[in-house]
C-alpha cells in the first residue's frame, strides 16, 4: 500500500465563525492509494489564549498556498496548540500534488 503525505503552512484559521489569534500551523494531509479518501490534521498554534472546547467545528485555513475547508474535531488543546482532527472532506486540494 502507497502513502503519500503532504504538509501546508497554515497562516489563519477560523473555527465555525470563531477566528484563532494569528500565528500559525501545520495541515497535514496523507492520501493512501487503497482509498479515495484522505486523512487530514491541524496542528495550529495560536498566539494568544484561545480557549475552544472539544467539540466539532468547520475549518477555514489559508495559507501561502490555498485555502482549506473541512469539519474537524478538536482533540487536544493546552490553550495555546490545538490539534483538529479531520471528520469529513477536505476541500480546496483539487490541483496539488502529493509527494
């Protein structure tokens, strides 16, 4: 079975209409060749206190190469590093290749 991955810097995140303070993050994305669908997680780090709880949100990330959108459930959090995992589609991957 072949695994492809991929890594997007992420530069904002809004959170079902709440906006993170700005830093920044990492939206993993692995695409395996036995199904169609892809595995995606953001590791995001805000640059203040953000305090979300787990619970499920619908993710608008941009970044300096696309913008990103999925439902995600957040799974960890020490306030500052928040750590969504991806629960449905990821949209905005239509023309980027994996390695």
């Amino acid at each position: 079975m072949a695994i492809l991955h991929r890594r997007f810097y992420v530069h904002t995140l809004v959170a079902s209409t709440l906006s993170a303070p700005p830093r920044g993050g990492d939206l993993l994305v692995v695409a395996r060749d036995n199904t169609e669908q892809l595995d995606w997680e953001l590791v995001y780090q805000s640059s203040d206190e953000w305090p979300l709880k787990q619970d499920s949100y619908d993710l608008a990330m941009d970044g300096p190469e696309g913008s990103f959108f999925g439902p995600a459930v957040l799974v960890r959090t020490d306030g500052r590093t928040h750590v969504f995992r991806g629960s449905g589609k990821l949209e905005g991957l239509s023309s980027i290749a994996f390695d």
